[in-house]
C-alpha cells in the first residue's frame, strides 16, 4: 500500500498510522495554531503555563482511555512527548536505550503472542524471529557491543530449532563491519521480511502496539516499518471451524512456517539468493511429469505376449484381459505432458525387458486396489515385518528387491549380506566346492556401508522364459566408492570412484542403466553401468546430500541435504528446477509418487511434507513419528497412501488425498485475496518452537488426522519400508533390545 512519507516523529502512514482523532476529542488542527513570537521576558504566570499545559494534556488523556479512544490517546501520548530540534522523540528514561529497550520491545511481543486467542497465537509467534533479528542488527550497529551479546544470548534459544544456520551465522556478528561482511546480515537489511497474517489478527496486533507505545510498542513499529512487509489475507487464521472443539483439535504443526515467507529468495541452503527472481512464479519452467513413452517395438511385443498369456490363462468372469489392460494402463494418448524418448536416451529393449513389462501388466491386474477413505474409514494396509537378531547394532541399511524375493543389508564392519527371502539357497553361475545357503557376504568395500540398492527386477512366473530377477545390487561406503555386485555370480564387477566423501545414499533410475548417489560433499552424481566417470554432478546444496530419488519417468531427480531443502534437478541439462524449503530438521528421506505429480520428503523431526511438483507448493504437512529420523518412505500403486518408517520403531500408513486444515486454507494464487501492506510486519516463520519461558506451554499434539493406521515393533527401528506392485508392504528393522542397567 503505498502513501505519503512518515512525519518526522510519528508512526507510517497506513492503519498503523492514527490521524487526528475524532473531532469530539477536542483537540484542534495542528496547524490552527501557528507559533507565537514575543520580546516580553517571562513572568511567573507564563511559567505556570507549561505546567497547566501538561495537566490539562493529562485530563484529555484520562477522558480518552475512559472512553476507549484508543488511537487518538496514543497519537496525543506520542506528540505531547518532548523532541529534539530535527522532531525526533527524546528518550524520556535513560534505561531505555540499549539491550534494555529491545529486550522490553520483544518481551512485549512475546507476551501478546502468548497470551492472545489459541486461533492467533500460531501466526503472531512468527513475528518473534524478524523482531529479535533486526533488533539484533540495530544493536550492533549503534556499537552496543556488550548489549547485542547480552541480547543475543538471551533469546537466541527460542529461535534454534528452526533457525539453527542463521542464528549459528549472525552470533559471531560484534561489529558494525561485521554486518557489512555478513552475507545473511546483508540480505536481512537490505530486504524486507515477508509475512502472511490474517486480518482480524493483524489490525489487533497494531491497536495493541499503538497502546503500549512507551512499553516497546514504538520499537515494534518502527522495526515493522523499516524491515517488514505483511500480507494481510481474508482467511480464518487456524482453519475453517471456528468451534472452541476445532481450535482445540488443530495440530501444532499449524505454528511452522509457510514455503513462502521470509527473506525473499533466501532459505537456508538456497546458493541462488543474490539472484532472486521476484518474477519466478511466472517464469517457473513448466515440467513434464507424464509416463515415459515405450519404444514402438517393445510395445508390439508385449502385446504379442499378452495376448499369448490370455490365450494360456483366459481371464476370470468380469475381469479385464492382461491386453485391453495394458490398452488403458500403457497406451496414452499424445500429450504436452508425456517426455521424449530423445530426453534421456536409454539401451535397447531386451526379452527380459518383454518379460518384465508383461508381469507388471499382470500385478496390476490382480492387484489388491487401494482406494480413498470410503465413510471417514481409512484403506485396510497389510504390512510384512523381516526383524534381523543379533546384528549387535551393525546394519546401516536394508533394501528389498523388486521380485520381493531378495534382502540385502549394509553393515558397518565393511561388508554386505544378501538373504533369501524363501530359505531358497542363492546359487553362483560360477562352480563352489561348498552347497550353497540361503545368504552371501559381499566383502569389497573399505568402510561402512550405507546404502544398497537392488536393480529393477518382477516376480518370475516362467522358468523356461527369461529371468527377470535382479541382476544387480549397488552399495556405496564411507570409502567414497560405488560397487556394483553381480548377482550371477556373487562378486564385484565395477567399483566407481569421483566423491571426495563418504556416500550416503543411492538408487536405481526406474529403467535400470542410470543410478544417482548423494555424498558428505554435498554434490549428487548420475551415473550409467557402462561409465566409469558421473555423466553429470549437481551442485546447490549448502550442506551433505542424504537421501536420492528418481522422478518415475527418468526426466528428474530429487535430492534431500542436511541444510533442510530438497532440490528437483534436470537429469540431463543438471539446472535446479524447483526448490522446496519448509522442513525445520535435517531431511532424511523423500519419494515421489508413482503417478508422478507428488513427492513425499521427511525430517529427523517426524514431520513429512507432501509437494505439489507442478506448482512447487507444500500440499499438506503429516506428523506422527517420533523425533530421531524417518528413514523410509514408499507410495502405494494408485498414489494414495504413502508409508514410513524410522527411529521411533513404527511404520505408519498416511491418507495422501485427505485434505487438512492447512491444504483447505492455504494462499493460492487462485484463491484468496491478497493485500499488499508495506512497512507493517513479517517472518520464514520463526516462532514454529515452542517460546522458552512462556506462560503457556504448548501442548504436545498427538498424530495428524491422515494416519490411517501404526503398527509398533518391539524395540526394532525400521529401516526399510517398500510397496509392492501387488500393494503388500515389506518392512525391515533390526532388534536393539534396551540395555540393561
């Protein structure tokens, strides 16, 4: 909202801003009185004028509180006070200056947000963090060495949880060049900070500061105006039910921060801040998120196959046959949504590959569908459960492969273990002197392992066709090294090197042939088996890469870093096309959905995010796990329910498609109007933790309304979790019993 300048020594000039009052007040205009000269020497009846002047100041004063007026009692406050020839305010107490001023100016703002209806606090808790910044800056800046330090340290416990980079960067900030250096404390001046309130919580938030103008409310203001820009937005704060039992029931994860607040362009993690677009919601490039088109050839084939299978298995009464199934699972029609086959150019197909594409015509035929909630009673989800013993805490990681007949595990002694599933023993192509068992040690690597990961593979219905079990597992280590194991022969046949760190994560592209590794270096790396050297490196991410992930149709890839972001790449041109921020702990796992428009990341706080991938936006928040790590996430076939599993021993099954509170009444730009306020207030939302030392503690809230449903272990973290194409859910974990005391 733009308007007229601020007066020398009063508030801006918007709503926050008080006119002259209302003509009942009695007070005149202010230019109704132009200023008197005179030679005459003053007499005690001149003196006693001043004096008279204040007590009848103090009985309009008292007259306007009585009867409410509010606004005009704080504009005649603020222009009776004494000021400076240039019109600035003189500070009428000489504490107030220093930390003591700002101190009092954010225990006010704390108290209000504290103390005010549970359907604002949410949102005026995120005022706390930008407040508590720049009165840092102002600090530090007006050489109040001593008094920013003191501040600091005093309030920057409220502010770690969620801003644990920025507060560890601006707490070795002492002095003015300092901040000069500070490329967080630039960015933080020389940008307003954006927040979204609600307008009801908003117009009361400024009458309570034009109230308590000499108990910090002044500071409040001027920091707003100077630094903040607010969006004021016509929405119920909390959620659409106003009820005392649907405020009660929202959960906490209401008070995190929005993906679209704060300093413009800047997130922790974000490397492209100095080059922040305002422009970037309609210079988004659009993505290309449809299936990846099979060769004409492999398609001919498959049908031949199929009609073959239907001709030996002739479907059961009312179900579909395997061919007009693959019609209108595989054939598409032409669209701008579907990739080119030239985008990322792929081996030719093979009789496995025919072998392949038919079983999966077939599990998706006789799969166990899985469906929305029918009556508010969520989809039954079944879940096979593989404890380990005795693994004394050695297993870094398990994986399941495709044909749900295999389960290899990364130890931290170096090495590998692969079971069957069956108790079928795992024969070699190559000749043994002993039988062979159920399980092999791959030993290669010189360091802890820390991720496997099975080659595509299907159930393997045809002994006389092809096989279509896994050919290969991948694991990478702490030595900085990729193997990839032949499982022919149970031995290593390529060892990739180009990390300068251990290697956290890796998977298979959904066709096989590419891989993507993420590493302490805090650079993903795509791979193919027939290269020695990474066909390409993407680099953004402030802190290690964790987690990888492949889009379903080979066109992208995701990864998730330490520094709390998950980036979406181009697999071939290597550009970050979408930036997602909004976790408050370090992202350990991410999946997108099978159909390819959604993609699931979660933190070691227990909180998963769902992401809309066209539009870039949080869809919803689900909260349930324990603090410690989700380390596991996987979609159903239909992209509906989505499973997890971590630290906190449990897997738990989420309603994707359930709509809560937060997906019902978030800002779009489709949606509800937006107001423009400049110079009012903002924040990437600070005041998500819990204040230390509030009146009022924060209730621990229970699971998220989504859960469907939790199925405990008894002492056994989960480090796996996988659906079927049939829609069955494998989970492995190892069993820690507590010590004993």
């Amino acid at each position: 909202m733009s308007g007229p300048p601020p007066g020398p020594g009063g508030p801006g000039a918007r709503s926050m801003s008080v006119g002259n009052g209302p003509s009942s007040a009695g007070l005149p205009p202010q230019h109704a009185i132009p200023p008197q000269q005179t030679n005459v020497p003053p007499t005690a009846g001149a003196q006693a004028g001043p004096q008279s002047q204040q007590n009848l100041n103090q009985i309009v004063l008292e007259y306007l509180s009585k009867k409410g007026y509010v606004r005009t009692e704080a504009m005649l406050r603020k222009e009776s006070e004494p000021q400076n020839p240039n019109g600035t305010a003189i500070v009428s107490r000489e504490n107030e200056v220093g930390a003591a001023k700002y101190s009092k100016a954010l225990e006010l703002l704390r108290t209000y947000a504290e103390d005010n209806l549970e359907m604002y606090r949410p949102e005026l808790r995120k005022l706390l963090w930008p407040v508590f910044v720049y009165s840092f800056l102002d600090l530090v800046r007006e050489y109040f060495t001593k008094d920013a330090e003191q501040f600091f340290a005093k309030y920057k416990d409220m502010f770690k949880r969620e801003h644990e980079d920025d507060v560890n960067t601006l707490g070795v900030i002492r002095l003015p060049p300092h901040v000069q250096d500070s490329r967080v404390a630039k960015l933080y001046l020389d940008n307003k900070y954006r927040l979204t309130l609600s307008v009801a919580s908003f117009y009361n938030l400024v009458q309570f500061l034009e109230s308590k103008l000499y108990d910090g409310g002044s500071v409040i203001i001027d920091i707003t105006r100077e630094h903040m820009n607010i969006l004021t937005v016509e929405r119920p704060p909390g959620g659409n039910d106003k009820s005392i039992a649907g405020i009660l029931a929202r959960p906490s994860s209401d008070d995190l921060p929005a993906e679209d607040e704060g300093i413009p362009g800047h997130n922790p993690g974000h490397p492209l801040t100095q080059r922040y677009d305002p422009d970037a919601e309609a210079s988004r490039i659009r993505l290309t998120l449809g299936p990846y088109p099979q060769e004409t050839d492999l398609q001919d084939d498959v049908r031949a196959a199929l009609q073959e299978e239907d001709a030996r298995n002739p479907p059961r009464l009312g179900q579909n046959s395997l061919l007009d199934e693959y019609e209108l699972r595989i054939k598409r029609e032409p669209t701008d949504d579907v990739p080119s086959r030239d985008m990322v150019p792929l081996p030719p197909s093979l009789a496995r590959d025919v072998a392949m594409e038919v079983q999966k015509v077939v599990e998706h035929r006789d799969r166990y569908k899985i469906t929305g909630r029918t009556g508010g009673v969520g989809p039954a989800v079944s879940v096979t459960m593989y404890t380990f013993h005795n693994t004394f805490d050695s297993i870094n990681c398990i994986d399941f492969s495709g044909d749900s007949q295999l389960v290899a595990a990364g130890m931290a002694e170096s090495y590998i273990r692969v079971w069957s599933l069956d108790g079928k023993p795992l024969t070699s192509a190559i000749s043994e002197s002993s039988p062979p068992s159920s399980s092999r040690r791959l030993i290669g690597h010189a360091g802890p392992v820390y991720a496997v990961s099975f080659s595509p593979s299907t159930n393997n219905p045809d002994p006389s066709g092809p096989s279509t079990s896994p050919q290969y597992l991948l694991s990478c280590s702490a030595d900085k090294t990729i193997r990839l194991w032949g499982l022919e022969m149970w031995t290593c046949l390529v060892a990739y090197r180009g990390h300068d760190n251990p290697i956290w994560d890796l998977q298979w592209g959904p066709h096989g042939h590419y891989f993507l590794t993420g590493s302490n270096d805090r650079t993903a790396r795509l791979w193919a088996t027939d290269h020695i050297e990474p066909l390409r490196i993407y680099v953004g991410h402030d802190n290690d890469v964790d987690c990888v992930a492949f889009h379903p149709n080979n066109l992208y890839v995701f990864t998730g870093s330490c520094d709390r972001t998950v980036r979406m790449w181009h697999i071939s041109g290597g550009n970050c096309l979408r930036l997602f921020t909004g976790h408050i702990g370090n992202v350990t796992a991410i999946a997108c959905s099978p159909d390819g428009k959604t993609l699931a990341s979660a933190d070691d706080t227990g909180s998963i995010i769902l992401w809309t991938l066209e539009t870039g936006r949080r869809k919803k928040r689900m909260r349930g796990h324990g603090k410690g790590g989700i380390w596991s996430l996987s979609w159903s076939v239909e992209s509906t329910v989505l499973v997890s599993a971590g630290a906190d021993k449990t897997v738990r099954v989420w309603d994707a498609l359930q709509e809560t509170n937060e997906s019902i009444n978030k800002t779009t730009s489709d949606g509800t109007a937006v107001n423009k306020v400049d110079g009012a207030l903002t924040t990437k939302g600070a005041a998500g933790a819990p204040v230390p030392g509030a009146k009022k503690a924060v209730k621990e809230a229970g699971p998220s309304a989504d859960q469907i449903s939790a199925f405990p272990t008894k002492d056994s973290p989960v480090y796996k979790v996988m659906f079927t194409r049939m829609n069955l859910v494998l989970a492995g974990g190892a069993y820690l019993p507590p010590a004993k005391v």
